[in-house]
C-alpha cells in the first residue's frame, strides 16, 4: 500500500518511518522527495497509519486532507 505523507524532510525521517513499519512486521519504501511510503507485508492499513502518525508525520487522506494535525520529529532540526 503507499502512502502520502508530509513532514518527511531528512534520512533521520526516513529511518524513523521504516523502523515503525517494520515493528509492525512490514517493510517501507520512503520517498522523501515525492512524500511517499510504500509498505509491503502489513495488511492493516490503520495500523500503518498509525504507526507513521505516532513518529510525527501527517498522513494526508485521499483528498490530501490530513488524517492528523502533526509535523516532523523535529530530532535534526534544532
């Protein structure tokens, strides 16, 4: 499944939505500059959802509206 995602601006990003995609069991394709997670191995999309949320990123909905109100982990740019 692939998802849009915002937030997303470094490797530090990058690692921190893999990691969370593979606690689930799955593996995750980031793609920082298009804004995109493809996930392999997890069939739950909520799940995944959450899991990205929960590391600060906003997962924009179909029609680009995001799910929820959050931003970078904000861990690289101080």
């Amino acid at each position: 499944m692939k998802f849009n995602v915002e937030g997303m601006t470094c490797s530090h990003c990058e690692r921190a939505i893999t990691r969370a995609v593979a606690a689930l069991g799955g593996t995750a394709r980031v793609d920082i500059a298009a804004g995109t997670v493809e996930v392999d191995g997890v069939a739950d999309e909520t799940r995944v959802r959450t899991a990205i949320e929960d590391e600060g990123y906003r997962v924009l909905g179909n029609d680009g509206a995001t799910e929820k109100d959050s931003g970078c982990c904000g861990s690289c740019h101080t």
